[in-house]
C-alpha cells in the first residue's frame, strides 16, 4: 500500500512539474486554440496571419486600427498578414464580394475602411449587389467595372475560399486570428485584444524558428 501511494504520489509530482514547465515556455497557453487540420493558403515560405471580420461587426471595427498599426512590424519580415472577410451563409457574401471587389480594382485600402465607415458609423444599409454598386460609384468606381468584378469567376472563387476557410478554421464568431494556420486566437479568450495581438506574436515567433530550420538544416551540410 506505501510503495502504491508513493507512486501515485510521483506522477501526481511529474504531472505538476510538466504543467508548470509548459507554462513557462508558453506564457500564452489557454488563449489559443489549435485548429484540428491545419490550413495553409498562399505563402508556403512565409508565417501566414489571416485575420477573419465582418464588416457589420462592432469589434471588428474596433479591432481595424489596432490591427494595422500592429502589422507595420512585420512589413520587412517572413510573414504575410492578410484580411478574410468571414462567410457563414448567403447574407455574408454581398460584402465579402464586395471586399474582394475592391482588392481587384486595387481600391481596397481606400474603400475598405470606408465600408466600414458606412456601416457602423453611418449605419447604411449595405447589403446588396445594387445597394454597393451605388456606394462605389459615390466613390468614383464606373458601374460598369464594379458589376463586371462584382460577378466575375475571380471575386467569386474568392468569396467561395473565403468561405471554405471560415469552416476550416472553426471560426464562429469574429474577429479571429488565425496564425499559420495552426492556431484560432479570439479575443474571448483573452483579457484585452492588446493581449491576443500579444500571444500573436509569440506564435508567429515559434513558427519562424520552425521556418528556419530546413535553411539551418541547408547550411550544416
């Protein structure tokens, strides 16, 4: 019976051990989530970080400027951070088209704040084909170029990948950051959205080194 509770005793030990070393090398474990079948998407030489929004959603909003001011820092680096608008069902498609519209027109860093000006700001009603259409025209965008992008093969295969990765990722509810695509980060699970950009940047780091290690690999041989 000593030497059955003096074993039980030594894992118990181990097992607190393991569990404060692990939260040593992540400070951030808890915060994350992996995702059950990682996606790759673009860069396969590149860390990539894919955040998920919608345009009618407040938080999203918020989190725009925090966002863009947090990826200046990696403009020179091996990571490439892009947008994808969240499609759970038809209602979202207008607007993730209408994403995609503007990024085929090379408008997207003008119109895409804007959007999101228009809707949570302004509160207008942006939420079809004829309703953006007339909203790009305001913005000088020809109704022609806008219905032609808006229906082409190109914007809706985006639409359409967009979608499939909102399902892959085990997005439901935005925003989300999704790093690598490996680990689903929301701020639900994190005390600030300052904190979530954090933990960002600690598997962004953990996914260079792994990055690193076939050119390391290289330059032994």
């Amino acid at each position: 019976m000593y030497l059955l509770r003096l074993f039980i005793f030594m894992l118990l030990t181990l097992g607190f051990t393991a569990t404060a070393h692990a939260e040593e090398e992540d400070p951030f474990l808890g915060m994350y989530n992996l995702i059950d079948r990682p996606q790759k998407v673009f860069e396969t030489e590149k860390v990539e970080v894919a955040e998920l929004f919608l345009y009618t959603c407040p938080h999203c909003s918020h989190f725009e400027s925090l966002l863009k001011e947090w990826q200046k820092k990696y403009a020179n680096n091996n990571v490439a951070v892009f947008q994808v608008p969240a499609v759970f069902g038809e209602n979202n498609i207008p607007l993730a088209k209408a994403f995609y519209v503007a990024d085929t027109l090379k408008l997207l860093e003008k119109i895409h704040p804007l959007l999101f000006d228009a809707i949570q700001e302004k509160h207008q009603k942006l939420s079809t084909e004829v309703e953006l259409q007339a909203f790009f025209v305001k913005l000088g965008v020809e109704a022609k170029a806008f219905t032609e992008a808006y229906n082409s093969f190109a914007v809706d295969s985006k639409v359409r990948q967009a979608r499939v990765l909102t399902q892959a990722y085990g997005i439901s509810s935005v925003p989300n950051v999704v790093v690598n695509g490996k680990y689903r980060l929301s701020p639900g699970q994190t005390e600030t959205t300052e904190q979530l950009l954090k933990a960002a940047d600690f598997l962004i780091a953990k996914e260079l080194k792994l990055l690193a290690k076939p050119t390391d690999a290289t330059s032994t041989k």
